[in-house]
C-alpha cells in the first residue's frame, strides 16, 4: 500500500488491535508505546526521514492516505501517526545533527509542543531553555520533543530539539474529544539546547529531496485534516450498518425511510467531493514539485483551503450520521459518540479553524492574506 508496508495483512492486523483497543486509549488518554513501536513497523515514523538516512520517501497523497486509514479505525491514533509527517520540519536541522538524530535507524517519533512561543536565554553555542508549552500531542510517545523559543530568521520561532528526558510532561490533557492523543503540556527547566538543534519550523532544509520542498505547514495542516475524512468514513459505513436494523418503536427500519437515504447520500457526496479536491490539491503541488516548478502561493492556499474544507466536511457527515442514528447514539459506548467528539475537535486546531477561507479568499483575490497564512 505505501511506506513499504510488507503485506497488507500486516496492515490489517495493526488496524484490528487499534479498533480493539480505542476504550484503553481514551482511558489512558494516549497511545501506549506499544501502539506507537507497531506503527513504527508500518513505516509511519520513518516516512518522510530523510532517504540518505533509511527514509521511505512515500509520496505525500500515499502517506495522507495510510493516516485516512489508521483515523478510520480510530481518529487519535491516527492523529498521533500523523506526526510521522513532523521529519519535513525536522530536516530544517543542520546535516549533521541529523546524522546523529537518526544514527539508531529512521523509526524516529517527534512531538512538539510550540506554543506559546517561550523567551530563551541566549548562552555561548546555544540556548537555556525554560516555560510551559501546551498540546503536545503524541508527547507520551515520542523519542523527541520540540519547545517553541526565541525568534529564528525571518521572525518565525526557532523550536528546540529535546530528549524527553530532559522535559516534563504535565499530564492535564482533560478533553471531550481526541482524548487518546495525550496533548498534555511541556515544561523545562534550565536546559541547555545546543544552537545545531534548533531550527526554524518552515526553514530552509539542509537534505535535498523532493518532499522537502513540500509546504511544510499546509502539509501540517493536510496530515491532521485527513483525520477527519477517515473519522467521517467509519460514521457512515456506522450508520449504514444500523440502517437495516429494526426500530425499537416499530417504525419501519431504517434503510425503508426516504429521508435517512437521502441524507446519507448527501453526506456520502459531500464527504467525496471534499476528499477528491484534498487529494487533488495535493497531487499537482507534488507534480510541479517533481517537475522542478516548485509550489506557488496560489498552490499553497490551495492545499489548506482544500485541507480546512476536509476537516469541515468530515464533522459534517460524522454529525449527519449522529443525528440519523436516532436514540441508539446517545448512549455512553456507542461508536458514533467517540466519532461525534473527536471529529469536532479536528476542527477547533488553529490550522483548520474558519481563518483558513479568509486567508484562501484573500490569496484568490489577490489582497494581501493575513500575516503567516502562506
């Protein structure tokens, strides 16, 4: 399928245990290491590593779709192989430090959490590093961690390269949806980050392969999108499953009612269109990226339209499946409760929220866009 996986069995086998096992996730309020060393063996970690240092190098439309698939079976686990993506910002990292941050093989799992940006104290070689940082996701799993500090180039943040040894993770991840992605807070205190391991997120990569001139934060916001589309796949195929159940008042089952066929078949059109043009989108940066063209702005506001449009789309066919299932959802345990709240929560990142069609429309208009939108 992509990313080398050996068999598709061996896909399948990985999807299974992660249906199995969603309730723990959303128990413990993270993917257990365990879960996170399978999809290593899928490739998901090692994806976009650097090829000269074991990566994979899948195209950017077969990584999204792999994560589409993981998000089906469940949406925080999907969000937490998303992360996989991270090695693009990570390749902004001086040739050497990555030499040393792969020397164990590709299968590297990073998380960060950026924000807010934190003042760090300029030392000789590098930087003190002190603050709290909010939403790392995938914290709980990772081999590294990245804080926001200071300023880099250009007045964009410099994020600084931790072991996660030397950070604290503030459990305090209390969430109504996505609760298996443990986005707990960062703190540090008083360590030393050596300038060669820090980089600027977007910045100019020292590795020259093509899915390094991929936009880095648009495809930031493409790998958690897709979520949704894999979350709103699992919602309908949920309700079509219970539409030819009988009603418990009697009423005529499901599939035999005009307006719940109606209705899932605008939620499935709907949920297409938006999947097509996300994919679409992709497909011709990735060409004029192959072609040597590089991605226009034009190009760049595509991709985050078509990946806000994503997220909002998916919410909307998961609650159109909420809301035809009828009295059955409601209950604690039902599959279309965990769909319901994680699929919102998609759509509240900064990345995905209703900012992205005014930086899109400005883009299309030619005026300038917000400040960051490209």
């Amino acid at each position: 399928m992509t990313v080398q996986i050996q068999n598709q069995n061996q896909l399948n086998q990985v999807l299974a245990e992660i249906r199995a096992r969603r309730d723990e996730f959303e128990k413990k309020r993270h993917v257990p290491k365990d879960m996170i060393a399978q999809l290593k063996q899928l490739g998901v970690y090692r994806a976009h590593a650097p090829q000269c240092f074991g990566g994979d190098a899948p195209t950017p439309m077969e990584f999204l779709k792999l994560i589409e698939t993981i998000s089906e079976a469940d949406g925080s686990a999907g969000w937490v192989a998303s992360f996989g993506s991270a090695a693009i910002y990570l390749a902004a990292l001086p040739r050497e430090t990555l030499a040393s941050l792969y020397a164990d093989g590709p299968d590297v799992a990073f998380a960060g959490g950026l924000f807010p940006v934190q003042p760090a104290k300029k030392v000789s070689g590098g930087w003190l590093v002190n603050g709290l940082w909010r939403f790392a996701s995938g914290c709980k799993g990772a081999d590294l961690l990245g804080v926001g500090i200071g300023t880099g180039e250009g007045g964009k943040p410099l994020t600084a390269v931790l072991r996660p040894e030397d950070v604290e993770i503030v459990e305090n991840w209390e969430v109504i949806g996505m609760r298996g992605t443990g986005s707990h807070d960062l703190r540090v205190k008083d360590i030393f980050v050596p300038d060669e391991w820090t980089f600027v997120r977007g910045g100019v990569p020292s590795i020259e392969e093509p899915i390094y001139h991929f936009p880095s934060i648009a495809y930031a916001a493409q790998v958690l999108a897709v979520v949704n589309l894999g979350v709103a796949r699992a919602a309908l195929d949920e309700v079509s499953q219970m539409a030819g159940g009988a009603s418990i008042t009697g009423a005529p089952k499901m599939a035999d009612r005009a307006y719940l066929r109606i209705s899932v078949a605008k939620a499935e059109a709907a949920l297409r269109s938006a999947r097509a043009f996300f994919y679409e989108a992709t497909e011709s940066a990735w060409e004029s990226i192959l072609k040597g063209d590089g991605v226009s702005d034009d190009q760049t506001s595509t991709l985050r339209l078509a990946a806000t449009q994503a997220a909002r789309e998916g919410a909307s066919a998961v609650q159109s499946a909420y809301m035809l299932a009828g009295t059955s959802a409601i209950y604690d345990g039902h599959p279309l409760q965990r769909y319901l709240r994680d699929a919102m929560v998609v759509t509240q990142h900064a990345f995905l929220n209703e900012s992205m069609y005014d930086g899109a429309g400005a883009v299309r208009l030619g005026v300038q866009p917000m400040k960051g939108y490209i």
